[in-house]
C-alpha cells in the first residue's frame, strides 16, 4: 500500500511519519519546496517530541519521502489548513486545491480521506470537486446505500494535542466518517494499522460535527473561565485562588483563565459552528466573544501599570514573557500571546523586551529597532513591567524576588 500524505504540516508531518514508521510507503506532498527538501533529508522544521526521530529513520529507511507534486497510490490523505475569512466564513480554498491537485492521479479503488477540520459538508464539497475534475470516475453519496462507486471517501478529522501528537495519533480514539458505510470501513482498516485505541464508525457530517463540537466545548469552558476572571477583577478577588476553592467541588472542574485562546482548532472551529447554524449557537457565540475579546482586558491591565509608574512611557521599559499559543511549545497560530505582544510593541514604549525561550527570531510584525528577543536574566534586569502571557516551564521557576519593585501583569496565575 502507498499512502500520500497532502500537506505537510503540524498534523500532516507526524501522521506521514506515524504511518511510515509502520511500514508503510508514504509519500508526502507539499506546495512549499523549502519543506519538502528539510524532510528529505531526514529534518523537521517545528519542535514536536519525537518527530524529528520518526522522520529521521523513516526517510533514511526509504519508507517516507516528499514531493512538491502527487503521485498515484492507494490512499489519498488531505490534511491541509482550514482557516476562515472575512466575518468568520470558513475558507475552504486549500481542500478545494488539495482535492483537485490530486484528482488527475486518481484511480479506481483508491480511497479519499479528509482529515482537515471541516464545517459540515466539506467532505461533500471535496466530493463535487474531484467530480468536476474526474467525471470518467465514480464517487459516493451521502445518504445513498448504493456501495458501487469507484473511489472511496471519508472524514476522519486529527483529535491530537501540539507537544503529543506522535502520542496520540497513536493512543486516542479515531473517528471514522464514512460517506458510505464500507467507505468508513474501507478508511478505519487504514487507521487500525497505527491506532491502538478505538475506531469508531459514523458517517461524515457527524464526523466533521463531532470535531467542531469538541473545540467549543473547550472554547465555552475557558470562555467562562476567562468570564471569571473579568468578574473577580471587577470585585478585588483572586480568581486563581477562587477557582482552585471551587474545583474542590466534587462534580465542578473551572479551568484556568489565559489572556484568550489560540491555535488553529479552538479559536477557529466553533465559528464554522455558528457559521452553519448562527441563530441556534448563541452560547458558542458568545463564549468566542468572551475569548476574542480577553486581549483588551489584558491591555488595560498594562495601561494601568503604566499609571503607577512615575515614568513617561516612552522611558519605560517592558517585557512580554511568551509568545506561543499554549506552554512548552514553538507554535504562534492564532496565539493571543503574539497578538497582545505585536499590540504592546505599537504603544511607544522605550524598549519592548519578549521572553520566547521556543523560537530563535521574532516572527514578522514587530518593530525590530524599539523590539528584541531577550532572555529571561538581561529582561528582569530592566523591565519596569513583567507581563506574563505564556506558562512555560522556565518562568515557573524564575525566583519571585526577581520581581519585587516591578508592576506585574499575570494572565497565567503563575506569579500571583
């Protein structure tokens, strides 16, 4: 069996790799050229742990390879971005030319699987489009019983966690959407080759649903949180101390206010939700209202520490701890980390210091003569105020003292 991986990136890479490391043949396709030579010789480009191993011994074992162009095998597996556009319409461009890009290559018997998180329909719409471009090949029916097709299609979107993936691409149970019943079956033996968890049967709507579902259940859960920590502020009470009071509830377990929510699924996918069906998801809404929004309070926080301090702002000097959307890791998409950062950076203070021990440059956006990248030792030197956007490891241990005669801005709660 040859598998061709399309889209080589934060989910894209480790599944190839996974598969390749089972013995399976892979080839991984990839419109970036850059990409696709670093994973040829045998490299990663993102920090994910054990990935640079996987990649390593499957490329040099000659089980996974990369091109910039498809090639004919036996499964397809589509696992490019979804990001959205205008007032939160979901763009479905990269499927569109994922699909197209390897309908020429198409043959009978091969099998389709969209791993990319969709707005329901998007397997459909995959489904029109390769139509479009093969009309001599056959393709199922949602809600058709007839089995006699020529290429088999399914969903089956990634369920993994930035900093576990290779673990749970392994380890989590897999939803398996079927356009038709035995393309589910046809996709789930795929899946059971490296899945050791369970595969579980639908069809594609409820496939694509369940996924979208999951990010905003976390999305609905921070956003009351993040809720909390708006009206503890507003009353002078710890909300780090209130929440941990709380949870020693038996049946309540608050999660821990942030300054928003980032990565590409939680911030992203509820609004392919609402998007479907925007006068029924008015608490899933609300909650990606409640989470967009938390990057003002976090600025009026900062504007507030400027106030004490008997300095103009442009004599003050200030610090951003992390950049990431979550801890421990070298990953920026949708992180409101980054956003309040480029946000500080445009407020003319005389030097904006940031804290990223994951990335080795800042990432475009920022004024690079009033912004440096800085360590945690030279920043607490000089900063007049600390603001804490990231959790990472190394700033759980900095020595609180360090901080003493600073105005601290702590949206993690792990300084206060």
């Amino acid at each position: 069996m040859i598998v061709s991986v399309i889209g080589l990136g934060y989910i894209g890479l480790p599944t190839a790799a996974v598969l390749a490391s089972n013995g399976l043949t892979v080839i991984g396709v990839d419109v970036n050229q850059n990409k696709v030579d670093i994973i040829n010789q045998g490299k990663t480009y993102t920090v994910e742990p054990e990935l640079d191993i996987l990649v390593q011994t499957t490329v040099q074992s000659g089980f996974l390879k990369a091109t910039t162009n498809p090639v004919k095998a036996s499964v397809f597996m589509v696992a490019v971005p979804t990001p959205f556009i205008g007032d939160h319409e979901p763009d479905l461009s990269y499927i569109e030319s994922a699909v197209k890009a390897i309908a020429p290559v198409l043959e009978k018997g091969n099998l389709v699987i969209l791993e990319s998180t969709s707005p329901v329909g998007a397997t459909e719409m995959a489904i029109e489009w390769m139509k479009e471009e093969r009309p001599d090949l056959s393709f199922p029916e949602f809600c058709n019983n007839t089995e006699k097709y020529d290429i088999a299609v399914a969903h089956c979107p990634e369920r993994v966690l930035p900093g576990r993936i290779i673990h749970e691409l392994i380890n989590n149970d897999r939803i398996i959407g079927g356009v038709t019943t035995k393309c589910g079956e046809k996709a789930r033996d795929l899946y059971n080759v490296f899945v050791e968890a369970h595969c579980l049967i639908t069809d594609c709507r409820t496939a694509e649903l369940s996924k979208l579902v999951e990010n905003s259940f976390r999305d609905v859960n921070i956003a009351f949180a993040n809720e909390l920590s708006l009206i503890c502020d507003k009353l002078d009470i710890n909300v780090w101390e209130m929440i941990k009071l709380s949870n020693h509830h038996p049946r309540v377990n608050i999660l821990q206010p942030g300054p928003g929510v980032g990565g590409h699924c939680i911030a992203v996918d509820p609004w392919f939700i609402v998007n479907s069906a925007p006068t029924e998801s008015k608490l899933i809404h609300t909650a990606r209202l409640v989470n967009d929004r938390k990057p003002d309070f976090i600025l009026e926080k900062i504007n507030q520490s400027v106030k004490v301090i008997a300095k103009k702002k442009s004599e003050i000097k200030i610090a951003c701890f992390g950049l990431t959307f979550k801890p421990d890791i070298d990953d920026l998409r949708e992180s409101p980390a980054l956003h309040i950062a480029k946000l500080v950076n445009l407020m003319k203070f005389n030097e904006v210091l940031v804290v990223e021990p994951n990335i080795s440059q800042l990432p475009k956006g920022f004024n690079m003569n009033s912004t440096k990248l800085s360590s945690i030792e030279k920043t607490l030197k000089i900063a007049d105020i600390v603001v804490l956007l990231v959790d990472h490891r190394e700033f759980k241990s900095i020595d609180l003292s360090l901080l003493s005669g600073k105005q601290i801005v702590d949206t993690r709660g792990i300084w206060s």
